[in-house]
C-alpha cells in the first residue's frame, strides 16, 4: 500500500553540532552512520522509501536544531537557512519529499513570520518543534500570536520530543531511561498536556496537533483525564472535557512504535481519522515501519486511512 510519512528526519551542515550535542549515547561509528544518513536527500533515503512503500516524505529537521542555540537572532539565522536548504532538496525531489518548517521560536514574531514564508512562499505542509524552547512551553501566552496564525494558515504544527530542561528526580541515576526510551515520552504527553488544561484550545479550536510514537501514551488515558479534571479545585474552566480537545484537536503518527497494541489503542481513542503512518527515518528502520503498517491486525480501509488519505486531509496535499 502506498503510504505517505510525516517523521522522517534530515540534517544540514549548520545544525550538526547541535544533533551532535543532543544526540542519545551512542558509538562514534552509528554517529558517524546517523549523520550520514541524515545528510543524504538522493538515493539512499529514496530506495528506503522504495522499500517501505512510501510514496511522499515530510522531511523535518532532526532535532533540538535552533532550539538549543542561545542567540535569538542566530537562532532566526540558522532556522531560514536550514529552510531554504531543504526547499532545495524538495525542489530536487518534488514528487516524492514535502517539507516541516524549522523555526526559532525563541523570537515568536520571526518564527511567525518564518511560517508563513515558508507555507505560502516555499510550499511547505507545516511546522516541526522540538518541545520547549530553554524551559518555554508553547502553552506559554507569548505564543497566541504565533498559534493566530498557525490555525489561519491551517498547517498542522507537529511536536517532537526534547530533553527535559531540568531533570526529573525520578531520572537521575537511571541514564537508561534519559531520551528516546523514557524521558522523552513524559516530557512531550506533559507538555501538550499543558496546552490542554491552559485552555490553547478553547482560543484556538482548530488548531492541529501533531505528536509521534503513537501519541506519547496520550491514547491510553483518555478517560481518566476526564475523571481527575473534575476533581481539580482552582482549575481554569475548559469548554469541554480534557478528551474531546485530544480527539479534536491531537494527531498521532506511527513513528518508532510498530506495534498492534498501541496503533489499536490510538484507533480507537482518537478515531480512525487522526492516526497517520511514520516511520521516524533513519532512527527506525522504514522497511520495518511499512511491514508493520501492511500486516497490522486492521480492516483495509482503516489501514489506507492511516497510511495516506488521512495525510493528504491533513496536510491539503495535491498528490
């Protein structure tokens, strides 16, 4: 079945030593593979598709990017460059890569700004962030501006994980569960969380959120958000019940969680309308990704709705 990916990660020179600086531990031999891979728009990343059945690639910068530099202004620099590069290898490749905008939203006017040139003038689907920007959450009121014009533009604005800004306790001396295994998973259900209860939703209805690894537990929770919520004394007053802004307003992507039990829960929760395939290239493998979406214990049209036709709804595709 053809299918169309929404996690599949790239790199450009002046990012690297940022990847680098925020990459898991590993070998200097996969770093080296990782680096390579990423850097590469042609054949290799092509023949992986090929063989996972992907038809169209939304490539995104792999993270933190601008988010860890320091410099707002050099962060505004690095994240049009990386955005002009990857216009370029979209223009090499227009029939098989689409593009996430990169964004320094530590400058939320340039950010907005950098979106709307790069949706209306560069062709670009939407937006990939990673979590929080040095400890602001995008719950924060500073960004209502930004979100204004993310819901105007209507682009789906896709959340990736990021390192917790200060270490939980529980997390300490446990480096096994530090990143992709544990951290980042509690780090990114809490941050949209956040937005939830902020209200975001109730301000901007329709907005859409995009989260990978099969929603980062979200789907499991549903109801007992609902039961706690009514609990809360103090609370700020929500419109509706914390699960319908998660079936409204919340995408999920298979990225790195090829597994029954967690697509069936997403389905299920959310709808066979807000499940879209991933892949998470090349930290996953993509022939693994599109077996697991071929063979998965679901009707055939459920299975092209995640795989493409959600997608293409999603993202206003011309394809």
């Amino acid at each position: 079945m053809k299918k169309i990916a929404l996690e599949e990660h790239f790199i450009v020179p002046c990012l690297e030593d940022r990847l680098i600086e925020g990459m898991p531990a590993v070998t200097p031999e996969a770093q080296k593979t990782l680096v390579d891979l990423l850097s590469d728009l042609g054949e290799r990343r092509l023949a992986a598709m090929d063989a996972a059945g992907i038809e169209v690639s939304v490539l995104s910068i792999s993270g933190p990017g601008v988010q860890l530099e320091p410099d707002a202004s050099r962060a505004v620099d690095l994240a049009r460059e990386a955005n002009d590069l990857l216009a370029a290898g979209v223009a090499r490749h227009p029939d098989r890569y689409r593009g996430f905008a990169h964004l320094a939203m530590q400058d939320v006017r340039a950010a907005t700004r950098e979106l709307e040139r790069c949706v209306r003038d560069l062709g670009f689907v939407g937006a990939m962030v990673n979590g929080h920007t040095h400890g602001i959450y995008l719950d924060n009121p500073c960004y209502d501006p930004f979100w204004e014009v993310v819901q105007d533009l209507d682009v789906p604005f896709y959340m990736h994980p990021e390192d917790c800004y200060v270490l939980p306790h529980v997390l300490t001396g446990a480096p096994e569960l530090r990143k992709a295994t544990w951290e980042w998973n509690m780090e990114m259900s809490a941050h949209f969380l956040r937005m939830v209860f902020s209200g975001l939703f109730d301000r901007f209805p329709r907005l859409k959120i995009v989260l990978g690894h099969m929603g980062e537990t979200l789907p499991y929770v549903l109801w007992r958000l609902d039961s706690r919520a009514e609990l809360i004394t103090g609370k700020r007053p929500l419109a509706l019940k914390p699960s319908d802004y998660l079936k409204r307003n919340l995408f999920v992507t298979t990225s790195g969680q090829f597994d029954d039990v967690p697509l069936i829960a997403a389905l299920s929760a959310l709808g066979t309308d807000n499940v879209l395939f991933s892949v998470d290239y090349p930290y996953e493998d993509s022939l693994t990704g599109g077996r697991f979406l071929d063979t998965a214990a679901i009707d055939d049209a459920t299975r092209e709705k995640v795989a493409r036709l959600n997608a293409v709804r999603l993202m206003n595709l011309k394809i």
